[in-house]
C-alpha cells in the first residue's frame, strides 16, 4: 500500500492550485505551487500537509473570511453518501487529503472568529474529517464551540453528526488531549446522547471510541452509562455499548461487567493447563480449561491473560479475548484455544518465569508458569 504521505504530490498541488484559482482571484497559484512542493519528498505526512497549508496562507491575499469563503467555494460538493470522508476526487473540487492543509489554515487563522470558522469547519468536513483542527476551539472557546457540536449532532450530514462526536474525544490519538473532557465529561454527554441511536454506524461508532476514551480516566461513569443505555436498548445499541466498555470488559471492571450480565464467578472447577513448562519464542501455546458450574446458570466471559517478562524482572499482565459461554447448573465445559507465541513489534521479549492465567468475569482464576525462552 503507498504511504498517505505520497497523497501531497505535484498532482495535488496542480489540483488544488487550479479549484482555488476559479474560485478567486486573491489566489496565487505559482507562489503556491513553488512553496508547497519545496524540499516535498525529505516531508512526512504532516509536515506535508503542513507545508500545503502555509503556501496556501502566503499565496493568499485577502481577510480571513475572504479567503474560506472562497476556499469552500473550491471544494468538491458535498456528500452524505461515502461513508468515508477521506474521498479523492480531484475533478470534482479539492477533496480528500487535499482539505488536510485547509482545515489547518482555519484553526490556524480562525481562533479569533470562531462562530465562522466553526462553520467552515463543519462545512469542510464530510470532504475531510476536521476532527483534529476543531480542538483548538474546545479548548480557546468551549461554551461556543459545544454549541456548534450539539447543533452538528443534529445535521442532516453523517460527517457532521460525526464530527459532533469524534471532535470533542477526550482522547483523540494524534489529536490535542481536552483535558477539561479527562477531568469532566459531563458536558459532552449531551451529544452522545443525541447520537447514540444515530441510524449510521460509522457514527455510533464515534461515539463508542469517545466513551472508551472516557472510561480511561472516569471508569465508574461509563459503567454507570453503560446500564442506563442497556435499557431497552436494541442491537445496534447494545454493540455500541459494548464498544465503548471494550477497555472496562478487558480490565474486568465489575460495574462494566454486571451491566452485561456477568456477576461473580460460582465454579466448583476451574483449571487452566498449558501442556508444557518450557516455552520457546515462536512456539504454538495450547491452553485447556476445564470449567465446572457451581451455582445456577451463570453468563461467563472468559479471557486468558498472558504474564510477561520485562527487563527489570518483573512481570506485566496483557488480557487476550477467548470466549463467551452459558453454563447450566452443575454443567462442565472444556475449552481449547492455541496461542501463537510470535515476536511482535509492540513487545520485546525477555526470557524466564512467565505465567498464563485466566480470567473469568473480570476475576483472574490463576494459572501455571512456564518457562520462556527465545531461542531453543
């Protein structure tokens, strides 16, 4: 797959250079053109866009609003149709990664009107998400900017009601962290209300990450949330809910769980065997349970967690997905589940004592250790 970065290319600078010049003759498409395409192939991905975005403020002339109106003049028109706003169709307008640079010229320049460029922002985004450059104004201008979200929950386009969303995550990766969000989100919650039963799932999938963002730093709330949405919820819901507890379920947060229907785990048995004490890097683990209920039907969420060696000796615990089961009263189940115990990017290996246990219901159960080794 070629990098996003190769999307900033003398093609898209030619492309972008000539919708902006129909659109307005306060445009300088050579001056554009030489200062974006300047040292290109040495940039990354956001240095490029970057770069696109700085030659289009110096070959502009013109006040502010001058300029983004004739910039949204000059993209492509709008659909609520794709559901990706990442759409290149350079014939048509400037779209795609080419609104990457754009949107950053107006958080850039447009803190200082914001009710404009709110808008713009809102206008650019089903060519383009604007999620990140829309930040800047929840931490300069929160009251306004959560006004313009809640009326962009509401709007007839996907990416907009999108944007209400995916704008004001606490966490947003590669985005500017709202810390007033981390430490309360009660202002935000309004909007994934609204959103929560938004007919796209490109939306309500917005609005899951968002809550799993809270969850970090507010766990018992999103629990808390997760049982008042969970009433009468239908399918789509509950999968969003579900989501958006993805991090509570893995850490086995009680409140997370019982909101799922997972209470205390009752076995009379539960026994995890590996096969083998020895491990070595690239090995195929075989892991055996053996579960035996012990109370009356019970719903059991079952991960295995692995128990890793790190370099300071000690160990760190990582939870992997297993399974979901309903045992009968007295009932007992045996499970199998192979672990590939591969070398990662993520992760270096370090060999000694390890460990692997399960977890049922969020309660880790135990488990044996194994010897690891990297090399036989």
């Amino acid at each position: 797959m070629e990098p996003f970065k190769n999307k900033f290319d003398a093609h898209l600078a030619d492309s972008m250079a000539a919708h902006l010049s129909r659109a307005t003759d306060l445009f300088d498409a050579q001056t554009f053109k030489r200062l974006a395409l300047e040292g290109l192939d040495a940039l990354e991905l956001k240095q490029r866009s970057e770069q696109f975005s700085y030659a289009i403020e110096k070959a502009m002339s013109g006040r502010f609003e001058e300029t983004v109106t004739a910039i949204i003049a000059a993209l492509r028109p709008e659909s609520d149709t794709d559901t990706s706003a990442i759409v290149d169709r350079l014939d048509q307008g400037v779209s795609g990664f080419g609104v990457m640079p754009l949107t950053s010229y107006v958080s850039r320049n447009g803190l200082d009107v914001p009710e404009f460029s709110l808008n713009a922002l809102a206008e650019m985004t089903s060519r383009f998400s604007s999620e990140f450059d829309v930040r800047p104004f929840f931490v300069k201008h929160p009251e306004i900017t959560l006004n313009a979200a809640k009326a962009w929950a509401l709007d007839d386009n996907m990416h907009v009601r999108r944007l209400a969303s995916e704008g004001c995550r606490p966490l947003l990766p590669w985005g500017i962290r709202l810390h007033e969000f981390v430490k309360d989100p009660s202002p935000i919650l309004p909007i994934l209300t609204t959103l929560r039963d938004d007919p796209e799932e490109y939306v309500r999938r917005s609005v899951a990450n968002n809550l799993n963002d809270i969850a970090k730093n507010q766990p018992d709330l999103v629990a808390e949330i997760a049982v008042d949405w969970l009433q009468s919820a239908n399918k789509n819901r509950t999968r969003l809910v579900k989501h958006a507890c993805r991090t509570l379920i893995k850490t086995g947060h009680p409140g997370a769980l019982a909101a799922f229907g997972f209470g205390a785990p009752e076995l009379s048995t539960c026994q995890l065997d590996i096969g083998s004490d020895a491990v070595t890097l690239g090995d195929d683990v075989d892991l055996t349970l053996k579960l035996t209920n012990g109370a009356g039907r019970q719903k059991m969420l079952i991960d295995y967690v692995l128990h890793f060696m790190r370099a300071n000796g000690q160990r760190s615990a990582k939870v992997f997905k297993w399974t979901e089961i309903t045992l009968e009263p007295g009932e007992t189940r045996v499970l199998n589940k192979t672990h590939p115990y591969r070398k990662v990017t993520t992760r270096k290996d370090y060999p000694g004592t390890q460990k692997v246990t399960v977890q049922v219901n969020g309660v880790d159960m135990g488990g044996p250790e194994f010897q690891f080794s990297i090399s036989r």
